[in-house]
C-alpha cells in the first residue's frame, strides 16, 4: 500500500491537536525510546525526555523509532525506480485515470 506522507500526516497532527493531553513538539530529533507496562519515554538529541501513553514513529524509513522496533538494518535497493509527480487530474488522459 502507498500513502502520501501527508495524507498519513494529517489524521496524526488532527488528533495531537484535538487530545487534551496531548503536546506537539516540531523540530525534535528523537534518537530513541524505553517502555513499560505503563508509559513510553522518548530521548532527543538535545538530552530531553518526553513521557507519555503512546508513541507514533511516522518519519519514514529511515526513522530511529523504526529502527528500534523493527531492527532490520538499512533500507535496501529494489532494483525498481519510481518517478513522483503531481498533476491535475483533467491533465491525465482518461484511459491512464484509474485507481
């Protein structure tokens, strides 16, 4: 499945503003976590720790939340190669609009 990184971003940042207790901290590199049965801590570069109910790792591939979890190295070449763009629908010839 592919999901724009805004798309996947949106829904995340809707619901850090609607939760009352919920902070959103922007520029913040995280460099790890530990968990229990109760609470996830999170380190960042600058030596803070953040405490909370949950953790959502949504920065890509690369991220370190997604290192820790899944711990399965760096990511590797497919051998495929992917051109991105974006362009108006009534640009795209009909028999290439499908889903």
């Amino acid at each position: 499945m592919v999901v724009h990184r805004g798309d996947l971003h949106e829904p995340l940042l809707r619901a850090c503003r609607d939760a009352r207790q919920s902070d959103l901290i922007a520029g913040t590199s995280v460099t790890g976590y530990t968990q229990n049965a109760a609470q996830v801590t999170v380190t960042t570069r600058d030596g803070g720790r953040f405490t909370g109910d949950v953790l959502i790792g949504a920065d890509g591939i690369r991220f370190v939340i997604r290192a820790q979890v899944v711990g399965d190295g760096e990511p590797r070449a497919s051998g495929h190669t992917i051109y991105r763009s974006v362009i108006p629908m009534t640009s795209v010839p009909e028999d290439l609009r499908w889903n």
